[in-house]
C-alpha cells in the first residue's frame, strides 16, 4: 500500500514534475511566505517602537514598512518554490526574470509611499506656516514624482524581460521635448509655483513691492499670484514674471532705517547751525522704539545748509514710523524758532536788464 502511495506521488506527472516535487515546491513557498510575513511583522513592530521615541524618520520607515503588498510577497514565495521544481532552463530564465520584477515593484510600492509621505510631512509644514497654495502644489509634485518613479520602474523590468528600449526612449524624448516647447510658458509659471513654495520669498498675507506694484498678497496659485494693491484694486501676476523680478518683502522688515533731510537758510546764525545737529539728536533720543545713528550738515547747496539725519526704528510698523517722524519734525520746528535758525526756502532770483516799455521807448527813440 505505501509503495503505491509512493509511486503514486513519484511517478505520476504533471507537466513534466512529479506531484511529489509540486508538494515540495508547494510547502517550500507557503512556509517561505509565512516567514517571511513573520519577519516583516516583527521588524514593523520594532520600529513601530523606535517611532515613539526617535521622530518623523522612524515614523516614515514605519509606514513605508506597512506599505509590503502581501500579493507581491506570496509570489516572491512561489518563485522560492519553483526555483525547487525541475524545470527546463528557458523556464528558469523566465523564473530569473519574475524575480527581478518582483523585486522592482515592492521597491516600487515602498518608493513611492515614501513620496508620498514626505510630500506630505513638507506641504503639511508650509500650510501650517500660511502657504495656503500647499494642497495643490503637493498633488502636483506628487504626481510629478510618481511619474517619474514608475517610469524608471517600467523601463528597468522592460529591459530585464529582454525588451530594447533605447529606441523608446529616444521617442519619448523627442515627444517630451515636443511637448515642452508648447507649453513652455504654463511650465514657466508651474515651476516658478513650486519654487516659490521650496524657496519661500513670500507668504500670503506679505506685504510685497516689486517694480512699481505694491500691496499684500492675497493667494498664490500654480501659475498666478494675486496681490490687494493700497488703492483696492487687484493685481494678478505671472509666477515667472514675479521670480524673474527684485522683490521688496517688508513683511519681513525688523527694523526700519530712515535717512531724513532738511535745510536751514544762509542768514540762519553759524552759533543755531551748529546747535542744530545737537538738537536733532535730542529730539530723536526723546522718541520710544527709537535708536539714534548721526546727525551732520552734510554740505552747502544752492539754496540751503544741507542737514542729513539717520535714526533707527526699532518696530517696522509703517504708521508707528510716521507718528516718530511727525514728533520729531514738531519738535525741530519748537527748538529751531528758539534759536532763530530757519528753515530755507525755494527761492528763484531773476535779473532784469530792462522794462519791456523801456526798451520799446529806446527802440524808438
């Protein structure tokens, strides 16, 4: 009886293996699955642990760990059980081959949760800062990265499976850059998008000078960005305009420098002209939030005693600015009438060499 259970399995074929080296193959891919999703488990688990402790890297590998597709893990199995089968050597060529797509795709799977992840964790941050073009600039990059990774993943199992892909290559090159000269303007502002959320020269809510344009800005998109002007209006810029331009980010100013001028007229008393540097000095150190730098004559010009003034203001605020300025201007104008210095005033000197009726009454005499 147990020798024809025995021939049974040895010699009754099926495809040219005997069902007992199936049965082998069989078990021999079933445990190596079972291990093998064993080991994944107890490594997740593991830095599932370590995610408590040690920050977002560990908590990224965790996830992309999670990511192992049991479909692609029970085929791996199955070439571990037929690499034990007799097979003719054009079918272990083939068995080769699986195995490097196998390996390709969960690579693939794990690459590309990982971009996933991190896209996220980073447009994440920038919204939270207040990026609010976060969302769609993520899906876009996303989709940007996913695309290129499984391109890279679809020609390397191609040229595996003996497939010649230069020649496709070389027409996707050319259609690539077909398609790139159509849309190179769109691209243009895509890129200058992305590299206005990466680089960060402004946020939404900046208030923003570039050229002759000044106002907040209001949203920037994938290929435009809108700014509220002082007047109301809105102004709606090109991205590659905005990156291609100096841009003025006084969002960002933390101290406010201001280089302020004045004259005093010629017949002012030399004593009041030296006192007035004094005086500007004063009435600057008499303001709050303020740091005084100088205060010279700076030179004689054609109409005045040229006086140069520099102060700082510790608050960028524009309006505490002007409340600073109008102060001191108040108490230059109280300090200087003590001292009789004045203020010059344009002043245009005409020369007249003669009266129209007297040089009609010498013309005709």
């Amino acid at each position: 009886m147990n020798d024809r259970i025995t021939r049974l399995f040895t010699d009754t074929t099926l495809f040219g293996v005997s069902i007992l080296n199936l049965l082998l193959a069989l078990g021999a891919a079933l445990l190596t699955f079972v291990i093998a999703r064993a080991a994944i488990g107890l490594l997740l688990r593991r830095v599932q642990r370590w995610s408590e402790h040690d920050g977002a890297m560990s908590q990224v590998l965790a996830k992309v760990l999670a990511g192992t597709s049991n479909g692609l893990l029970l085929l791996a199995s199955l070439l571990v059980g037929l690499g034990m089968l007799d097979l003719p050597e054009r079918w272990l060529t083939r068995v080769g081959s699986l195995w490097f797509v196998v390996a390709a795709l969960q690579i693939g799977l794990w690459a590309n949760r990982a971009i996933g992840l991190g896209l996220s964790r980073y447009f994440s941050r920038q919204h939270g800062a207040g990026l609010n073009q976060g969302s769609a600039l993520a899906t876009l990059s996303a989709w940007g990265a996913r695309v290129l990774l499984w391109s890279v993943v679809l020609l390397a199992m191609l040229s595996n499976l003996g497939v010649n892909i230069t020649a496709f290559v070389a027409s996707l090159g050319v259609g690539g850059i077909a398609v790139a000269l159509a849309v190179q303007n769109i691209l243009g502002d895509l890129f200058a998008s992305l590299s206005i959320a990466v680089d960060k020269p402004f946020e939404v809510g900046d208030f923003i000078v570039i050229g002759p344009l000044a106002g907040s800005v209001e949203h920037v998109g994938l290929k435009t960005t809108r700014i509220r002007s002082l007047g109301g209006e809105q102004i709606v810029m090109a991205n590659a305009s905005m990156i291609g331009s100096t841009i003025q980010n006084y969002k960002r100013l933390q101290e406010r420098r201001i280089v302020f001028e004045f004259g005093l007229s010629y017949d002012t008393p030399t004593e009041a002209v030296k006192k007035a540097p004094g005086i500007v000095e004063e009435a600057i150190r008499a303001q709050e939030q303020v740091r005084f730098d100088r205060a010279h004559l700076r030179g004689f010009g054609k109409e005045a005693l040229e006086f140069e003034c520099v102060y700082i203001v510790k608050d960028p605020g524009y309006n505490l600015y002007m409340d600073i300025q109008q102060a001191i201007n108040f108490r230059l104008l109280e300090r200087f009438s003590r001292i009789g210095a004045k203020f010059a005033v344009p002043v245009r000197a005409i020369k007249v060499t003669a009266l129209p009726q007297q040089a009609n009454m010498q013309n005709l005499g």
